[in-house]
C-alpha cells in the first residue's frame, strides 16, 4: 500500500508483529490516541514530518491506515518462504516437525496471550537448502534454545503470515487429532466385537 502525506509518498509493506501487538495493548487499555500518533505508529514516519501535513492529509490517511490495518491482520495466502533481514526462512512441513516443535508449538498456542514472535520462531526455521528456480528448500533442525533466541528479533515480521500459517498448522493439528481418534474408536470397536464374539463362542462351547 501506498500513501500520499505531506507530498511525499510512502510504501507500507505490512502491518510487523510489533505494530500489531501496540495497536492491541491499546485497544486492551481503551487508550485512544490522535489521527497522527496512528499514523506514526503504523508506518513509522517520523512525527517531526507528519506535521507538516495538512489535518485534512492527516485524517484521510489515518482513516486508510485502519483499512490498511484490518486487510494486514485477516487471513492470507500461506507463504512458504520469506525473506527476512538477509536471510531466507522456511516454513517447517507438518511431516518433518520433530515432536519438540510440535511441543512448544502446543504449548504457545494454549496460552491466553499468544506470543507471536516466539510463534514465528517456531513455525519458520532459517533455510538449509534453497533453489531458487524450483522454491524447494530445506530447513536446518529445530532447537529451542535457539529458536527462543531468535524471536527476540522476529518484531518485524509481517503479522500476517504468522496469523496464516499459525491457521494452517492448527488446522493440520485438529485433523490430525480427529484422525487418531476416529482409530481409536474404531480399535475399540473391533476389540469390543472380538469380546463378544469370544463370550459366545464360550458360551456355545459350555452348552455343548
């Protein structure tokens, strides 16, 4: 998205996961706050120049910047690899998660407060392999120690993608869940039919 402010035009990219989490403590706190603290807030323009814009610039901008914000925080296309500060990251694959990721992954997503960042560390692992005319990769193994480490950084990605891919695996997981439990029920079924199988069979066999 692009804005006009002050006749000088801006690229906006995304609402990062630090935005998202400001403009949601506000909102937490029911803190209101003026067209031009929004728009520094959401685009990172220096206050020194939004004043230099008009109230009439001020107020069209900070009223895109709220559609801006809702587009940027919906759901959207899972994206597979993203290039972020220099480096490429792959999203982890369901099949190749170890039981420690899927572990930590739980335990984030149970929380009361998601934790975005560290979300973000354990979904996309720095790339291991990446072809850039096929897009295949692969991603180094998950640590958390050093995943932990990373997500101190990961204030600046796209919330986003975190958001699309955080559905995605929850998805994947609840699938996963309802596939294990309808075997269970089955399992149960067939032991429970062998049992009464069994029963009848004795009991023929008594009477005989």
């Amino acid at each position: 998205m692009n804005i006009l402010l002050g006749r000088k035009e801006y690229e906006l990219q995304g609402v990062t996961i630090n935005q998202y989490l400001e403009v949601q403590e506000l909102n937490k706190k029911k803190e209101q706050i003026s067209n031009a603290e929004y728009i520094e807030l959401l685009t990172g323009i220096d206050k020194k120049l939004i004043r230099d814009a008009t109230v009439q610039e001020i107020s069209f901008v900070a009223k895109a910047l709220n559609t801006y914000y809702n587009n940027s925080t919906t759901k959207s296309p899972v994206r597979p690899l993203i290039s972020y500060r220099d480096k490429m990251y792959g999203l982890s694959k369901p099949s190749t998660m170890t039981w420690g990721q899927w572990s930590d992954l739980e335990v984030l997503t149970s929380q009361e407060e998601l934790d975005l960042k560290r979300i973000a560390s354990v979904l996309y692992q720095p790339c291991e392999t990446y072809n850039v005319e096929t897009g295949e990769y692969t991603t180094v193994l998950y640590n958390h120690d050093e995943s932990l480490g990373r997500s101190v950084d990961f204030g600046d990605f796209l919330v986003k993608d975190i958001l699309s891919s955080l559905l995605f695996f929850l998805k994947y997981a609840n699938l996963l869940i309802n596939k294990q439990k309808v075997s269970l029920e089955n399992k149960t079924k067939t032991m429970e039919e062998s049992v009464r199988l069994m029963k009848e069979h004795t009991k023929k066999n008594l009477k005989d």
